[in-house]
C-alpha cells in the first residue's frame, strides 16, 4: 500500500507502539504505562482516560497507513 508519506505500508517504531496503545484502549484494556502517558500527552484521551474525537481519527489514521480495518480488532 503507498501511502501519503511514500512509504510502502510502513509505520515508524513510534507510530506502531501509539497503534497499539489506541487498539489496546478501544479493546477494553490499558496500555503500558509509557504508551498511555503519550497518548494522554497528546491529548488523544478525554478526562474519564476513552478516546476521544481526536484519538479516534488518529487510530483510523494509523489503522489505514498499516493496512488494518477496524472491523479486524473491535466490534465498534
């Protein structure tokens, strides 16, 4: 998959580790530590620690540039 950002499909270490603490969150679960502090730091988390409007596009976002569908980890 080409993607915006001319890579092949690939996410950097960053964004995979971000992935996985939004998939985590929307699954039920709590991220590490680490991974929950950057989320909340870039404000991808509303007070009650739930994605929000902003957390959701970055999911979607990322979901996309690694070729995942939502409908692969979630019911939602």
């Amino acid at each position: 998959m080409k993607t915006v950002l001319g890579h092949e499909g690939k996410l950097s270490q960053k964004q995979i580790t971000r992935l996985g603490g939004l998939i985590a969150m929307v699954c039920g679960r709590i991220p590490y530590p680490h991974i929950e502090s950057d989320l909340h730091d870039n404000n991808f988390l509303n007070e009650q620690k739930e994605l929000n409007s902003r957390g959701k596009e970055e999911l979607r976002r990322l979901t996309a540039m690694a070729g995942l569908r939502p409908e692969q980890f979630t019911d939602n």
